[in-house]
C-alpha cells in the first residue's frame, strides 16, 4: 500500500506516491484548471493505475478540501517546511515561488515556523509573471533558460504589474534591446521582488514550480547568497511533506 500527498495549488497540481518507508515512489504534476476535484482526480488515477493507493490521502494548496475521496487536509506552509526541514536539518528561510504566489517561511533549529510572510503584490514574482509573459512572447520555459544564458548585460524591469510589464517589455523589443538580456531582466525581477519581502540571513532555500522550471533563477539567487540551495523536484516538496506530517496514519 502506498500513500499519497496532494498539492492542489493554483495553478498546478502535484502528487507525490510514497512507500511504507517514506521513500519516494513517483511524482506526478498537471494544471489545475478551474476545477480542484477533477485535478486531484487526475493524480490519483494517475498513481492508481499502476499501484494500490491507500486511504485517507494528503492534501495540501488551495484546493486541499476539494476532493471526492476520503483525505486528511494539512497547511501547505508547516508541509514544505517539514520536508525542508527533514532534508536539511537546520535552521534556514525558504523562498517558495508558486503560480499566483511567492511566499517566505523562516524555519527554526527545532524544525517549527518562526515567521511566514506571502507576496501579494500582483503577480509580481510568481509564476503566472513569467508564463504571461512568455506567452506573449511565444517563448517556451525552456526557451527562456537558454536564451538567458546569451545574455550580455541585464535590461531592468520597471513594472510590478504583469500588463504594464508586457507593454514596457514590447517597447524595449521595438526599440533593439536584444531578447536574452531582456528574459535576464524578467528573471532578476523575480529575484528582486522574493529578496523583497524579508531580510534572508539564514541559509536560503528556493523551492516551487518556478525555479524547477526555470533553473536559470537559483543561479541568479547563488550569484546574490553564498548559502543558498534549490532542492531537485522542489515543487512536489509540499506534497511530500504532507505524507510525513502524518506518518502514524
């Protein structure tokens, strides 16, 4: 029997399937669209498909109490920082940067959330930022990680709003700043808008969807902090630590 943690954001849906020994056995991720019970639906006939999936699930996210099957719901918050935690045993801050939002979680030496602070600026930082962007673009994330590594000198981005950063963007293409240091610029934005939101003395770990997507972003943050480090799979970190918040389950 295997256990499954679910994490229902926003924009994607992530499943972690783990065995008895709380070792990892499969992730899975797809787009939430509008409907949080069909989501979770998917990851689960995803896993069940080939394996025997035990019940309650785990869930965690937006959607976390929008499932049709029995479930034990936990906060997304203390879910990634028991994983964080399990994975690096210190005290450090997390920057966790997500579709919709960006948030930072300061992790004592016991384990347990000193501070938690979310970024509620527009979509300034997040996700949905980049991918916006990008659409407008028609560049793909991948393209977007290549093409930054051309890049010769950084074009600052301005705006915090999506909208007007498209516009500023699409002016500064009409006028020959080359693309690549224009998506530097996306990305530094990025940055700059997590270094926001609290000083970050500890020792620093990136998790989420965007910087598992777009690699290119965790260097940026190491070229800033000598102690940083970005987990692989860092979006399922959430999922995962859900299964262990309820191991005797």
């Amino acid at each position: 029997m295997n256990k499954l943690g679910i994490d229902l954001g926003s924009s994607y849906t992530k499943g972690v399937l783990v065995d008895e020994n709380n070792k990892i056995v499969d992730y899975h991720v797809s787009k939430t669209g509008f409907d949080f019970i069909k989501a979770a639906q998917k990851i689960i006939d995803k896993f069940s498909s080939n394996h025997e999936i035990q019940y309650p699930v785990f869930t965690c996210g937006y959607g976390r109490d929008q499932l049709l099957v029995p479930y034990v719901s936990n906060s997304e918050i203390i879910a990634l920082s028991r994983t964080v935690f399990d994975s690096y045993n210190r005290k450090c801050s997390v920057i966790d940067i997500g579709g919709q939002d960006t948030k930072y979680i300061k992790i004592n030496d016991q384990g347990q959330v000193d501070k938690f602070k979310m970024n509620r600026k527009c979509a300034a930082g997040t996700g949905s930022f980049i991918e916006e962007i990008a659409f407008r673009l028609d560049v793909s994330a991948v393209e977007f990680n290549n093409l930054v590594k051309q890049a010769t000198e950084e074009v600052k981005i301005n705006s915090f709003c999506t909208v007007f950063a498209i516009s500023e963007i699409i002016g500064m293409i009409k006028n020959g700043f080359a693309l690549p240091n224009i998506i530097l610029g996306i990305y530094n934005s990025v940055v700059e808008r997590c270094v926001e939101m609290s000083p970050l003395e500890d020792y620093l770990i990136i998790t989420g969807g965007v910087p598992d997507n777009h690699p290119e972003i965790i260097r940026l943050f190491k070229n800033r902090f000598n102690n940083c480090d970005s987990p692989e799979k860092s979006q399922f970190m959430a999922a995962y630590g859900c299964v262990l918040l309820n191991n005797e389950t």
